[in-house]
C-alpha cells in the first residue's frame, strides 16, 4: 500500500506544478463518455444514435454521431499537440447505416444523392480518425481547446461498426501569452465555466481587478435619437452597474478605424477591457448604426454581405486577417466566443425610437407568463421530414410548471385567426418553423392550403404580453432590408414581439432532418435560456450559439447560419423575472479619470447618469470649465494648462436647472511622464527553446523587437509581444531588446540575456517522464 501512496502524490504533484512552470511538453488529460440511445427503428439499418451528440452529414457518406467538446486551457499555455485515446471499441456487425443528404435551404427543392460508391464499396474505417481539432478560441480571454470526438467508426463493406464508450482527449501544451480581452473577473470565470469539459483548470487563471468605472450597458445611437434612447438607459441604471449613451458621431470622432464599423467595435473593446461592459443596443436601423456585413459560402449560395452583429460582440481578434475586406471568411480567423451581447433596436425615428423604449420598460416591469407556443408548418409535402421536430426539440428544455401550447398544421390548418388567438394566450416565448421570406412567412404550408402571414398583418395581433420568438425560415431577418418580419413584431408599439431571432438569409435543413442546421440553433435558445437560465435574450443568444461554435468553425452551413441569427430587440432584458417599477434615483457619477489616477496631456472627463440628469456642468477646482447639456455628459480637459499636482474634477448633474447630484475625484497631474518598457518574457538567464513569445509592458504606444540588435518587429497595442522562433538562431547566449515610443518618438528601452538551446529535451519534460517512471516501478514492485 505504501508504493500506491508515493505514485498518487506524485500524480498530484506534477499536476499542481504545470501551471507554475510550464515546459515545451506540459500535458493533461480529460475524460469522456458515449452511450447508445438508440439505433432507430430498424435496428440494422438506421442512424447510430449516441446520447448528447450530433450527426455529422456528408453527402453520400455515412451518417455518424459526433461531440463537440470544449476544454480550457491553462491560463498563458500555448497549445502543441492534441491526441485521443481510447479503449476496445464494442463491435457490432451486419449494420448499414444510411448516408448524408446535401444541405437544403427551406425556399429550394431538396436534391438527393446516392450513396459515395468509394466510401461504402471499401473496408476501410470512416471516419479514418476518432477526433477532429478544430482550434483554439479565445472567450473573455480564457483559451478554449474545440475537439470534435466520433465515438464511431464504420467499415461499410462489412456493415461492421466500432463504438467507444470512452474517450480521453490529451492535450500538450508548452508556455505561451495572456490573450489581450483577459479581464479576470468573477462573473468572466462563472460564464466560462458553463463552457468547458473542465472549469478545474479556472484555477489557473488569475484574478484580475475589478473596473474602477462601470458601464454594464452601451446604447450607441445617432445624434436625433439620443434623448430618447437617454430614457431608456436611465431606466437600465436601475438594474445593472453603469448605463450611458453615445453616438455614432462622437464613438467617429474619438476612436481609431478604417471605417465607422471598426471604430465602433474598438470602442466596444475598449469599455469591455476597461469598464466592464457586458452589453451593447444598437439603437437604430442600419442607416443610423451601420452593420459589418460578412462573406459566407455553402451550399452553392454566397451572401457577400450578410448582416452579422456578431461583430460588435465577438472581439477578439478582426475577422478580417488577411485584410481583404471580405470579412467572415473560413480564413479569416473568426471568432466564434462572444465577450459582450449584442441587440438592435432597428428606429427610424425618434418616434419608433420612443415606441421601442416604452415597449422595452413596460416588459421587464411585467410579470411573465408560464406558457409557450410551439408552432409547427410543414416544409415539405406530407410533413416529410418531419417539422415538428423544433417544438419537440425545444419542449425538452421547458419545465413542467409551463404550459405548452402545440399549434400544429398536422393537427389541422393554422389560420391567420388561429395565429392571433394563439398569441392572445400570452406565451412568454413563440417558436416558429415554416418557409418565409423578407417580410413573410408561412405559418401553413399544405393542409388546407398556404397561409402566409406579413409585416401588415402584426397590427391585427390581440396579444397583451410581448412574446421573444424564434424561427427557422428565410430572410426574415434581414434587418438591412426594408423593414423585414422580425422588425415589424418588435417595432410594432402595442402587439407583436419584445425581441425576434430571425435569420438574415437563407434558413437551412436536411432531406432527413427538418430542424438539422437552422433548428438546431433555435432549439439551442430554448435550452439556453431554461437550462442554463441565461434569461437575458442577448446572453440567451450567445449562450445558444456556442453549442454549435465548433460546428460552424468546420463546417460552412453552421457557420452560415451562426453569422445570421441576429437579436432584433433589447440584449440586457430579462425574460423570465419581472423588474420593479421604482425608477432610479437622478445621480451623476464621473466614470473617468478614476480617483487617485496620475493624468497628463488632454484627458477624457466622462460620466454615467441614472434617473433624469438633463445637465452636468464640470468645474476644476471649483472653477466651472463647462456645461453640458446633452448626453454623453461629458468634457475635455487639457491638463497641460495646470500645474503639476494634486486637482479635483467636479461634476454637476441638473434636472431642469435644479441640482440634483454631485461627484468628484481627485487626480494627480502629471506632463513630465516617465516612460519605461519592461520586458517580461524571456527572462534574464533562463534557457529557452522553439518558438517564445516575447512580452513587454510599457506605457509608451508602440514596442520595437531586437534580437542581437537586429529588428524583429513591433507591436502597438498592451500587452506588447513578438514571437520569436528561437530554431531560426544559434544555441547560446542572445539578446532581446525592447525599445518604447510615443508617437514614433524613442522614450526607453529594457534589455534581457537568455540562452537557446535547442538540442536537448527541457528539463520539464525529463523530470516529469522520471516521475512518472518512479511511479511506475513502485507499482510494479508491489
């Protein structure tokens, strides 16, 4: 007994030590499970149907279950190697299973294929391979491993198929950089954990400091309905840390980019990084807030420029790497994690603007209802495939204490009377599936004839409560049309929808399954919000989503469908709990510079308002330098007028000319700045080897690279790096150096000596292998 103790804690041990240290050969191992469910109702000739998996379809190939899983990285690792293992599969013999169909959209006829001669006229196992990496994505800056797993193989010449019950996915990983959108906040780590295979490894990642100004929820909005949109982030206040409005025109103004789209989403990154911002509305239709459209192809179709505001949520990295301007491409390194949730409320007007915001305030102080409608219109002649397969999909996720309401076209025609009175029940959520377009679509397909239900007929709608809804069908979504379906229910000022996730394009399925693809994504919001209670629609969406982020990182139909589902509708309104009618107090807070902060050059003085601040006037040292009257309150400050010191900034806030609230912070002053540059990574007499990501932090604005007084290369943005492919030099001693500038001017510079050696197997790796042997021979002795 005593050598099994010494083995276990030495397991313990190295497992411990490799976030400390990691070496080129670092590794952990995470465990997974499969169990047949079924195999259909022909037991020889049907789908393999493994629990908690998808179908991985190919046109006339065999039809195969697959998990996509997600497993964290430890903080700073750079991933190596990924490997699966597992033990004796279970073989079954004398099954053939069916083969994949093309993708179909739900406005086209399908098209059918025979099986792939090649694949079932061999022996030879399909998939060749039990697992399939599909790449590392970075959620709120926490690394994210996606593996897809295929507990099944198949030898289709002998009808003879493999099943592994269990899996183990290893992963090697050796030291890398910290991802520039790490924050380290409580509620980022809570919101991975609900990600990954394995929230042990949360552990590794520090805990970084909390804002020091909040502003959860963003509206950005156009000049004209500035005011209006004030309302509404002035009821927000009352709910969630910090609500402030800014326009287009200020966002252009203050913010760097090659269009008004980046300089948007930079300036969402930077109160994301800096503010804690969790969600963004924007306020307004395209004309007023514009839209980064993205490239997607599949299927034989391709839409240049689809409507995705994903954009504006999804921050890392600029879904354009290789700078064509065609964004979203399978090359363009997209990122599929969101960081903050994103909605529109598509105003024309200040007047759809005011419908909007009374329409957003008098539902969150609603009570909500415990019912849901379940719709179901065939998709194709005699309901083949089935399409009732998305209420099914999605009653799997509604408690019992709900009750569902099943409008089903196989249960006799659904009228537009029976589409209203539905609705007049006042479901809390309304699941639709059926053919459409821009600004239609069918809620009846073939029993009784089409019936097809128009942005004019919203008007006629009865219902007392606003309803979030789903659907599968085409285009009506397209928000950059003319007022589309989805805008119609949720810009309608007395019935219709809160919010509307609706497809920008073209909704997708298969000849053997109606809800494959499209359904998948709205059964997934159904599962977001009650199983995961992600009750707020935009964090519902983001939460939905990421089940099927693998997929649509390797498979284009699930990518185009990704990039389409839009949130119409406010992205911080919860849907299941009722919010209270006290309105906020009027207060005025100064969010930036923070108290006790050193400032120099022209400083940004901004605030965030709750209750009904009209007006904030702005002093230093109790001498007033501005009034301003209208929202974003804020002032700039040219510190190089003041001397250098201590100063206070006050700020003012009015409610038609009476003071309502004051705020005031501290800050020192100081133009004679000391730069510096300290670098991080590599250390000073460490030895190294392959690739190093060098690393620097620096209050300059640009870091040049030397290696042997050589440049490299530069970075212009916090954390400062450059990867270093130590192969390309000589074993030995070298020299890294970081030069600081601001503004192309030189200000400081840091120096390190370390050693490469490339010749030899890391230390890490030796120690961890003898280890491991010890703890081998312990066993076998006793």
């Amino acid at each position: 007994m005593k050598g099994k103790t010494i083995t276990i804690a030495l397991v313990i041990m190295l497992g411990l030590s490799l976030p400390a240290a990691f070496s080129k050969n670092d590794n952990f191992g995470v465990d997974f499970t499969f169990e047949v469910v079924q195999m259909s109702a022909c037991a020889t000739c049907g789908e393999y149907m493994v629990a908690d998996t998808q179908i991985w379809s190919e046109p006339g190939a065999p039809l195969v279950p697959y998990r996509s899983v997600s497993i964290l990285l430890p903080q700073e690792a750079e991933l190596k190697d990924v490997k699966v293992k597992h033990g004796q599969p279970i073989v079954q013999k004398g099954i053939e299973l069916p083969w994949g169909q093309p993708p179909c959209t739900y406005s086209d006829t399908p098209v059918m294929v025979g099986k792939n001669e090649t694949i079932y006229g061999s022996n030879n196992m399909y998939p060749n391979e039990v697992f399939q990496v599909v790449g590392v994505e970075y959620v709120k800056g926490f690394a994210i491993l996606n593996v897809n797993l295929f507990p099944v193989q198949y030898m289709p010449q002998s009808g003879t198929v493999k099943f592994y019950p269990k899996m183990t996915v290893e992963v090697q990983f050796g030291k890398g950089m910290k991802n520039k959108l790490y924050r380290g906040l409580a509620a980022d780590k809570a919101d991975v954990a609900g990600l990954v295979s394995n929230p042990d490894v949360l552990t590794t990642y520090e805990d970084g400091p909390a804002p020091l100004a909040t502003e959860e929820y963003i509206i950005i909005t156009n000049d004209t309905m500035l005011s209006t949109f004030q309302t509404l982030a002035t009821h927000k206040a009352g709910y969630v840390n910090g609500a402030t409005v800014y326009t287009v025109s200020w966002i252009s103004s203050n913010y760097s980019g090659t269009d008004t789209q980046m300089k948007m989403r930079n300036f969402i990154i930077d109160k994301y990084t800096n503010n804690g911002c969790k969600y963004v509305l924007l306020g307004g239709d395209t004309a007023a807030v514009p839209y980064r459209g993205f490239y997607v192809s599949t299927g034989g179709y391709t839409d240049s420029d689809m409507l995705a505001d994903m954009y504006f949520g999804h921050l890392d990295g600029s879904h354009n790497s290789d700078g064509d301007g065609n964004y979203g491409e399978t090359s363009d390194g997209v990122d599929f994690g969101a960081e903050v949730a994103v909605g529109r409320a598509p105003c024309q007007s200040v007047t759809e603007a005011q419908n909007f915001v009374n329409k957003v305030i008098a539902y969150e102080q609603a009570a909500k209802p415990l019912r849901v409608l379940l719709h179901q219109s065939r998709v194709q002649s005699n309901n083949s495939p089935d399409a009732r397969c998305l209420a099914y999909g999605c009653d799997d996720y509604i408690p019992g204490s709900y009750y569902i309401d099943y409008l089903f076209e196989e249960n006799g025609t659904v009228s537009k009377s029976a589409w209203i009175s539905h609705w007049a029940q006042d479901a809390i959520a309304v699941a639709h599936i059926g053919h459409g377009n821009t600004n239609v679509y069918y809620i009846n397909y073939e029993i009784g004839g089409t019936v097809s239900w128009y942005n004019t007929d919203v008007a006629s709608m009865t219902n007392t409560f606003w309803p979030w809804t789903t659907s599968v069908a085409c285009i009506s979504g397209q928000i950059e049309a003319n007022d589309c379906l989805a805008e119609a229910y949720v810009m309608d000022a007395n019935n219709g929808a809160i919010a509307a996730i609706y497809n920008d394009n073209y909704g997708w399925f298969n000849t053997g399954n109606a809800c494959m693809y499209s359904g998948e994504y709205c059964i997934a919001e159904f599962r977001a919000c009650w199983s995961d209670g992600k009750e707020k629609l935009g964090d519902m969406l983001n939460k939905a989503r990421s089940y099927l982020a693998s997929s649509a990182s390797s498979n284009t139909t699930y990518r185009w469908c990704f990039y389409e589902r839009n949130l119409v509708g406010d992205p911080e309104s919860p849907c299941l709990t009722q919010r209270g009618s006290t309105p906020p107090p009027d207060s005025v807070t100064i969010t930036n510079p923070s108290n006790g902060s050193t400032v120099s050059g022209t400083v940004s003085v901004t605030t965030s308002i709750t209750g009904s601040i009209d007006e904030v006037k702005f002093y230093i040292d109790g001498t007033l330098v501005s009034d301003d009257t209208s929202s974003p309150f804020s002032y700039s400050w040219n510190t190089t007028g003041y001397s250098d010191g201590n100063h206070t900034v006050k700020a003012d806030g009015y409610v038609s000319g009476t003071l309502a609230d004051t705020d005031s912070v501290t800050v020192n002053v100081d133009n004679v700045i000391d730069y510096t540059v300290t670098i991080t990574t590599p250390v000073s007499g460490q030895t190294y080897s392959g690739t190093v990501t060098c690393a620097a932090t620096s209050n300059c604005d640009t870091v040049k690279w030397y290696i042997d007084g050589t440049y490299v290369g530069q970075d212009t943005s916090s954390p400062f790096q450059y990867s270093w492919d130590t192969t390309a030099y000589s074993d030995g001693s070298h020299t890294v150096k970081a030069e600081g500038y601001v503004g192309g001017v030189y200000k400081a510079e840091h120096s390190v000596t370390c050693s490469v050696d490339n010749s030899t197997s890391c230390l890490g790796t030796t120690l961890v292998s003898l280890l491991i042997l010890l703890g081998a021979t312990v066993k076998l002795r006793r």
